[in-house]
C-alpha cells in the first residue's frame, strides 16, 4: 500500500463515534474546537476529526495511512480497506468515464462539467496520490496540486466544458431547464473523452436527473454508452477526479474575474454573494450580472430590485 496519501474519510456508526473519542484521548490527542465537528483530535502532523453529517471521520496529515492501516481500521472499523480497493470496489477499477460538475449552486461563475476515463492502473495510481470528491477539499492550492497530478497520470483522458455566464444565461432559456442543461454537458463531455478512448463501454456520474436524460442526450450526439447514474458517485476516482479538473476551473475563473473587477467574488448564494452582487451593479451597471451570474437565480432579481 502506498504511503503517500494524506486525507482520509470514512462514515461511523455513532458506537464508533464514542469509541474513537475514547481512543484519541488515550492515545494522548489534543481536542480542538472545529465547526460543525462533534469532536478533532491532534497529535503531532495528524489530525483526526469527527464531522455530525454522516457521521463520518476525515484524517488527515502525513501519518495519516499509517493511522488509518494501524488503528483506525483495525480498532474502529473492525475492517481493511485502505489499500483493499480493488477487492471491496471491483468496478472502480474497471475501464469507465467519471463526470462531474462544478459551479451548478453557485450565483457568480461559470458552470463546469469535466470527465475522466480511468483503468485499472490509473484508478490505483489517483487513489495513493490521494485524488477524492473536490467538495470534501477546502484549499483551492490543494485542488490546483491534485490537477496537476490528475492530468500527469500516463493513459488518463480527461475532457472540460465550461459554460461562461453568458453563454450560460442563453443555454437556460433555451433548454429551460437545468437538468436538461446539465444533461447536455454532460453528454458533451462523454462525447469528446470517448473520442480519446473510444473502446470504453461505461460512464458514471452522480444522480442529477432522470437518466433517460442523459441517455437521450447522448443519442442525439450519436452516441451509445452504458450510462450510470447514482447518489455519492464521487465515492468513485473517476468521478472524483473530474470533480477536482472542474472545481479548478471554476475557482480560475473567479480569481481571474474578481481580479478584473477588483473585487472578492464570493462562492455560493449567500447573503456576502448578494452584497457581493449589489456593489458589482452600482459600478458596473444592471447589464454586468449576465455576464458573470446566473441570472435565473433569485438573487439576480433581489439585487436588481434593490439597485432600481
């Protein structure tokens, strides 16, 4: 089993919760605050911490396999998987394309559809480097390393659509719909990887619509895939790593747009978007949203009655 990886994750039972509580403060971890944790632990460069939304454990730190391979899973878990892969996920190392998308619940920026093809040499190889879903990274320079390492990875193929706001705005009128978007992109980014590896017999993405969507989108471009669609598709490394080659590119794209604008473009639709976007429209004038927001979210409308 490779050393090199550095974060882990993996749901607890609430017994399991109370268990690794009691052997982190025998194994002589300082407890810290985090937000949203039930309970983090530190000692030394590793971190351990128990989030209430699964519940589930994230380590981290360069001793993380180590923990993982020698405590975690054989104290806590009752179970080997770290370095198992191929024997309790056979699929995930079998010839697929993983899609994700980035930027879909996002009011400024772009949204980003990208897609990876992986074997079983490829899948092995993203996992000791670490590769997992972009949403569970919080550092935007980890998600610029971890796509650097993507896109060096001998025999992957990779594909990126980004739908700019414009372009976007224009698109949602006419599909009128987002899943119907979201279908399209998605099909498109098959489309392109399976001009690279046109031997791959299936895709996978995470469930975002009735799949005879997607299906029927990549019968218009001529295309014939088994597609798969399911909740958590990121547990995946295909889809793990198109959700970082998307997160990347759409984290450029606000940094290069705030830097433009002069102005710290915030990620989401919170109440700072909202500011965010009332400001942008007092210098730049109501036309500006549609070229950096989606406009069909009601924040377009709240900002505009407010500057009117």
């Amino acid at each position: 089993m490779s050393k090199s990886i550095n974060t882990y994750t993996e749901p607890l039972t609430e017994s399991q919760v109370e268990k690794l509580r009691t052997l982190l403060d025998d194994r002589g971890f300082e407890f810290v605050e985090k937000p949203y944790a039930i309970y983090s632990g530190k000692k030394g460069k590793l971190n351990v911490t128990v989030y209430e939304k699964g519940p589930k454990v994230l380590v981290q730190g360069k001793e993380t396999a180590d923990f993982v391979q020698f405590t975690l899973e054989p104290e806590i878990l009752g179970e080997a998987k770290l370095g198992y892969e191929e024997i309790h996920q056979p699929e995930m190392f079998e010839p697929h394309i993983g899609v994700d998308e980035s930027g879909k619940g996002d009011f400024f920026g772009p949204l980003v559809i990208a897609g990876a093809y992986v074997d079983a040499e490829i899948s092995r190889h993203l996992l000791d480097q670490g590769i997992m879903d972009s949403k569970r990274i919080t550092s935007d320079a980890r998600i610029r390393n971890l796509s650097d390492l993507i896109r060096s990875v001998p025999g992957i193929a990779w594909e990126i659509v980004q739908i700019n706001p414009g372009r976007y705005n224009e698109l949602y009128d006419q599909f009128g719909n987002l899943n119907r978007m979201l279908a399209w992109g998605h099909a498109t980014v098959i489309e392109n990887v399976l001009a690279k590896r046109p031997e791959c017999p299936r895709a996978l993405s995470d469930q975002f619509a009735n799949p005879s969507e997607l299906i029927r989108a990549l019968q218009k471009k001529g295309k014939s895939i088994e597609v798969q669609q399911r909740t958590k598709a990121e547990s995946d490394v295909a889809v793990a790593a198109a959700s970082i080659l998307a997160r990347e590119a759409f984290i450029d794209w606000i940094d290069d747009t705030g830097e433009h604008l002069e102005v710290e473009i915030p990620k989401g639709a919170s109440a700072k978007v909202k500011e965010t976007g009332k400001l942008i429209v007092e210098n730049q004038g109501a036309g500006i949203l549609n070229e950096i927001a989606k406009v069909h979210f009601r924040t377009a409308d709240e900002i505009l009655d407010e500057n009117s």
